[in-house]
C-alpha cells in the first residue's frame, strides 16, 4: 500500500505541523463586522423587550381586575371585591392586590374628631396573590373633578397631597398615581389633628357583590396593608390600656405585624367591642382605639375611593416628556422608578422629587403655580396631548393632532362586565 503526500502552506507535511494564527488587520475585520450586527441588531432586541414588557403589563392588569371581580361574585362574607393598586417606593414596582369587603368603621375626617364618616375596610383575600407590573411600568386611576381632597371650609381626605391638595385642584379630573408607599414605615400612626395630611393614599377599581357591576359613587374606603415594621405598635396600643410587648400580653392580638392573616385581624379589631379590655364595650376608648389601627390615621391601612378608568405606561416615557433628568431618587442614590421622592427625602411629607427631576429653570416646581403646571402636564400626556411646549410643559391644549405620539394606554371599565375596554380616542 502506498502513501501519498501532500503539501500545504506549511510545506511537505511533518510529524506535526502548525496552524496559522489570524493577523491584526483580521482580527479588526471581525470584530467590525461583529460591531455591525450589534448595532444594527440591538434596537430590533430593544423593540422587542419593550413590546414584551407593554404585554406583559397589560395582561397583569386585565388579570388583577379579572380576580377582583371574582372576589365579588364569590365573596364569602357578601361583601364587595376590588382590584388595589399600591406602589413599593423601596422596591420601585407597581402591584394589584385583589381584595374583599370586611366591613365598616366610623372614621373622623381630616383629623377633626367632630366631623365623623363612615368607610368601608378592605383586606386582601386570603387566597389571593399579589400581582407585580414588570419595572418603570405603572397605572394611574382617573378622578372625576371634585372627587379628591378640598381645602376649603369642610376639607377631605382623599389625595391631600401637594399636587392634587390645592384650593382649586379638586375642582379638575387627575389622573392620580399610587401614593400608597410614601409614608414613616417606623410610626403606628398619624396623631389625628385637623388639617392632618393622609399618609397613604391609593385608588381601586371596586365591583358591588350583588350585580358584579363596578362602583364609583366618592365613598371612600381603607385597604389594609401592614407596614413592615414593629416600630411604635406596642406604645400606640399600650396608650389606650392593654399592654402589647410581648405575645403573650392581653393586647397581643391587636397586633396586625403579629397577626397571620390581615383578613382575619382586621374582622376581629372591627367587630370588637371591648377593644381596650377595660370590661366596658363600645366606649370613647374603644373608637378611638379603633380608629388608630384601622382609621385614615393607622399607617397599616391605606386611604382609597373606586375609579372606572385607568391608564397603563412606562414611567420613562413620562418623565421624559417631562424634561427629568432621571426618575426619582431613593435617599439620594437609588432611583424610586417614579417622580416621587421617598418619605424622607421630601422631608417626611408625600412630594414629587423636584431638585432630583428638574433643573432650576424647569417650569416645574413646588410653587403652586409649578405644582398646576406639572399637574396639568401629566393629565394631558396621558390623554395623549404629547406636545412639548416652548416652556417646557406638555400639551397643547388639542388631542390627534400629527406632532403628538400618545403612549399611555387608558381603558374605561366596562360597568358590566367588568372587562377593560381600551379607549381608542
């Protein structure tokens, strides 16, 4: 048998011949070439995730309201079921809580002992999950002109804070945000004095239990949803008679971090007579007890009122159009993924992130001049009057025209079925 040689670049082949290596100019052809797909690739890959996320987004939404209308159909305790909307300020994400009716308390209103009303309490179901958005994706409920807080002679409750707390800003619609997370996790309490600010605020898509059909009538209602911390509850319940410090105390049970189902802790503060274990039910005491873990002044409960149309969007795009600098910081470093400054950070009160968001020559503000045009700004890039101005606000003041680019997705909840309907125009 014969063997054939054969000869290639490294000459007559030996026992063992060497490969050749890629020269430089090469190498920068492949790496060019490489360079150029990314680039030509990477707002495709952009597009896409986006587009996944909106998705993603929307069917979370339809989901949580879907559940909400079950609760109500189903409830147990035939009371009404909704769809919660609350905002993590130290996570940055927005989440939909399905929750159900558990009854009523007689609340005071804006602090003033006098002046007293009746709210419905929510929990959320036991059964139930929580439902996350994917990140910077948020919703933002609409409320009707005169349906939030008034600052005239008989003020109100609900969204009292700086952008939709003026004198003349309950007299026009909002588009209001989540301002659920915004508060001192280490207080049991807002001290109940007139002219107190609500320290947590939200919004629900509520449907009546006996018709399935969504509710928006201005009655205000208190989600339960406990802090998470035990800083200040033994105190604030000690203050009233029972002693709370350890489990085995007598006021134990009135302990909502302790507690393992919020439900089923908030039925038994409700429908407690002796609440302050003196031996005499349903005294002053008792209320005012009450009122302190489950009224507008408890910090594990969350302020809200029903709405019947929401607005799904990327948080980006709106500060954007805004003209921010970046999404709002977290104690001076980490983004809240919203406008809104911490708690701390706004000076322990509920405010946007203005020196975080703006430069100086922003037309936005603390002033209530700056407060109205931010306000207005907002109401308007959600319609869809996208608009920048010369003066940096946003709208023109004409939807559908060619220079606006509505991205925002608002949808009316069909009074019926409950289903959300997108709104086209």
């Amino acid at each position: 048998m014969s063997v054939r040689l054969h000869q290639i670049d490294c000459g007559v082949i030996p026992t063992t011949c060497r490969g050749r290596g890629f020269t430089i100019v090469e190498l920068f052809v492949v790496i060019s070439i490489a360079l150029i797909i990314v680039a030509v690739a990477l707002p495709a890959f952009s597009s896409m995730s986006a587009s996944a996320n909106r998705s993603l987004a929307e069917n979370t939404l339809r989901q949580g309201v879907t559940l909400a209308r079950d609760v109500s159909v189903g409830s147990v305790r035939g009371g009404d079921g909704a769809a919660v909307f609350l905002f993590d300020a130290e996570t940055g994400r927005m989440n939909i809580v399905a929750a159900e009716w558990i009854g009523t308390i007689e609340d005071t209103r804006d602090g003033d002992q006098t002046r007293l009303v009746e709210r419905d309490v929510f929990a959320p179901v036991a059964v139930g999950e929580t439902l996350q958005l994917p990140r910077y994706w948020s919703v933002r409920g609409y409320a009707p002109a005169r349906f939030t807080a008034s600052t005239g002679s008989t003020p109100d409750d609900w969204y009292d804070s700086d952008l939709f707390g003026s004198p003349t800003a309950w007299q026009r619609g909002h588009w209001v945000f989540p301002e659920s997370g915004f508060y001192d996790i280490e207080m049991a309490r807002t001290t109940p004095t007139v002219g107190m600010q609500s320290p947590r605020q939200s919004f629900m898509i509520r449907f009546d239990t006996a018709t399935g059909q969504v509710r928006q009538d201005g009655r205000e209602a208190l989600f339960v949803d406990v802090r998470p911390s035990d800083e200040d509850r033994a105190a604030t319940i000690s203050s009233f008679g029972p002693a709370a410090s350890a489990r085995n105390d007598a006021g134990a049970g009135l302990r909502a971090d302790w507690a393992d189902n919020p439900s089923s802790w908030a039925f038994r503060v409700l429908t407690s007579g002796d609440l302050d274990q003196d031996g005499v039910p349903y005294q002053i005491n008792d209320e005012r007890l009450r009122r302190a873990l489950l009224g507008n002044e408890s910090h594990d409960t969350v302020l809200v009122s029903s709405v019947a149309r929401v607005a799904l969007y990327d948080e980006r795009d709106l500060a954007q159009a805004l003209g921010a600098r970046e999404l709002a910081r977290r104690r001076g470093t980490t983004q809240t993924d919203s406008l809104y400054a911490t708690f701390e950070d706004a000076s322990d009160r509920i405010g946007i992130d203005f020196t975080g968001l703006f430069s100086g020559s922003s037309a936005f503000d603390q002033s209530p001049g700056g407060l109205k045009r931010l306000s207005d700004s907002i109401d308007r890039w959600i319609n869809g009057d996208t608009e920048v101005q010369s003066d940096g606000t946003v709208g023109s003041g004409s939807l559908f025209e060619e220079t606006d680019e509505p991205k925002a997705v608002r949808f009316i909840v069909d009074a019926y079925s409950g289903e959300l309907l997108e709104v086209i125009r």
